[in-house]
C-alpha cells in the first residue's frame, strides 16, 4: 500500500484574494468619503502648522507662537494619523479556515499573493491620506532640525576675549549721555557702556560696565594701575565672573560690590578681588582718563576676558595685572 493511501484526507481551502467589495475590507465609518474629507483637512491644517513653526522659530516670534504651532501641528498630525486607522482601515475580523499545518505549496503562493493585494488595496485606496501624512512628517521632520541648528549658533571666535571697550571710548549710560566729573558724588555708582552701543544687545550685555565713585581724588586699585581711577571714578566689568550674573548692588560703607545671584562680593579698592561667595576672579577694571572737555573715556579695552571662565580662556590673572 503506498504512503499515499495512508495519507489522511484533508479538505484544502485556499485563501481568497481581496478585493475591494470584500466585506473584511469595509471601512467603520458610515461615510468614508465625509471621513476621508475631513480627516484630510486635518493633515492639510497639522501642515500649516508645523510650517509655521519653521517659520516661527526661524524669525523668533513670541514663544507662545511657537510653542502653539509645534503642539497644534503634532497633535493634528496625530490625530489624522490616528482617526485614518480608527476608520477608514479595513475592520476584519479576518478568519482563515482551520487546516493542517502543512501547507502545499499552492496555498503558500495564495497566501503570499492574499498578503500583498490585501496590502496594495489598502494604500491604493486612500492615496490622498497618505501622501498628505507624508509631507506632514517630511515638514515636521525638517523644522524638527531647526532648534538643533539654529540654537547652536555660530561659532564665538573671539567675541569671549574681547569687547567694545577700545582706547579713547567714551563712556555713556543708557540714554546716551556722557559722564564728566560731576556727574556723580563719592559713593554714586552707574551703569554704563561704550557710546553708540548702549542701545545694543552686545553692549548691554557683555559690555556693560559699572561705574563707582570712590573718593575725590586719584585712587589706585593695584601696581600698575595707577592712572586707572582718575579723580576716584573705578570701572569694573558688570559681568559676575562667577555665572554671568549682573553685580549692580553696592555696599557703599564697605566698599563692596555685590552680586544679586549668588552673593559673590568685590572690593572696589583692591581690583575687586572677591572677598565672599563662590566667584573665582577679581572684576576685570577698565582704564579711565578725563580728555580736555573733561569727558571720561577708557584708556584702553579691558585686559583680560569679562565674565566666567570658559575652556579656552588663557588668562589666569588674579589682579588684572
């Protein structure tokens, strides 16, 4: 008797191609064309928004702007996303007859042939879908890179050693106007900066410089500096060395200048060489002199780099010398 004879008899039943009036292929909602529709709206809506982020960030508008198109865009994106497959996906169920384990190999080519048009009838059908969710997360995809790029910046070069401060500088305070021996009494102290630069984003920044009148006449803060104070005016940067915080308080009976971050503390006298907190340098001081009209300008820029240290400062001065 042959091995076929003693092969039980199965029932073979090949599984069906799909086709798009296959009933495991309808769509759940009622109106697929409506839902189509909108859902399409929302894609095209979850667009302009992830644009107007680029666009936001790029010409950085309020943050409330930005912040709003980003959340908008991905939550409409994904909402279209998820109300494409919620009802405009084939339901099912899809239930396969029972059979033996082993498949011949004409049901394995008609399962392999079911699989890919059940696919192809999917994607053929909602082209217009997907080719939105495709430019939706293509955009989000391009504006994701704007904050990793934008926000590095471009490269400091040497604007961390250097400021505006250069020899014959006169200083101004924020309106403009300049500074000449009376403009303040002993113990006055003011904010100001190189002129034409006192309304600009660089100069309120690192530029910035507070301006103290100690005593009524000369006052020497260190060895070397002996023309630096004329007339007991002493200019220290107004950058903490500590974090970069602004040091605008001034204890006048003890001569101390005071950060408001940290509580670092400078002595005016002696360079501002820090007396408390966790500043690690003195203030760099900038060299004054009164020119004939008895304006006060710099002598010069600062010697040293203003603010906290950074990798590749190659000063280690403790007095500014």
């Amino acid at each position: 008797m042959s091995n076929e004879e003693h092969e039980p008899s199965r029932t073979k039943v090949p599984m069906p191609v799909a086709t798009l009036s296959d009933p495991h292929l309808g769509d759940a909602a009622k109106h697929p064309s409506r839902a189509e529709a909108i859902i399409a709206l929302i894609l095209v809506v979850a667009i302009v928004l992830m644009a107007g982020f680029g666009a936001a960030y790029t010409q950085n508008w309020d943050p409330w702007i930005i912040g709003g198109t980003l959340g908008a865009g991905m939550f409409l994106l994904g909402f279209g996303l998820t109300a494409w497959g919620k009802y405009l996906m084939p339901q099912g169920p899809f239930v396969e007859e029972r059979h033996l384990l082993a498949s011949t190999p004409e049901e394995r080519d008609s399962m392999a042939a079911a699989l890919v048009e059940r696919s192809t009838v999917v994607v053929k059908r909602r082209k217009l879908l997907g080719g939105l969710f495709a430019v939706g997360s293509g955009i989000f995809g391009i504006v994701a890179l704007f904050p990793l790029l934008r926000s590095l910046g471009p490269l400091p070069g040497t604007s961390l050693d250097v400021t505006d401060w250069r020899k014959g500088t006169l200083l101004v305070d924020s309106n403009g106007r300049t500074v000449d021996k009376g403009t303040l009494v002993v113990g006055g102290i003011m904010t100001v900066y190189p002129h034409g630069l006192q309304n600009n984003t660089v100069g309120q920044s690192v530029d910035q410089t507070v301006l103290i009148r100690v005593q009524d006449s000369d006052l020497v803060t260190a060895e070397g500096r002996e023309t630096w104070a004329p007339a007991g005016y002493v200019a220290y940067s107004k950058v903490c060395t500590h974090l970069g915080c602004p040091v605008g308080l001034y204890e006048q009976q003890l001569e101390l200048l005071v950060c408001p971050c940290h509580q670092s503390m400078f002595n005016v006298r002696n360079g501002a060489v820090p007396q408390f907190g966790p500043a690690p340098r003195p203030l760099p001081q900038l060299p004054l002199y009164f020119d004939s009209n008895g304006t006060l300008r710099a002598q010069a820029g600062y010697d040293q780099a203003v603010g906290p240290g950074f990798y590749e400062r190659t000063t280690t001065k403790e007095n500014g010398t």
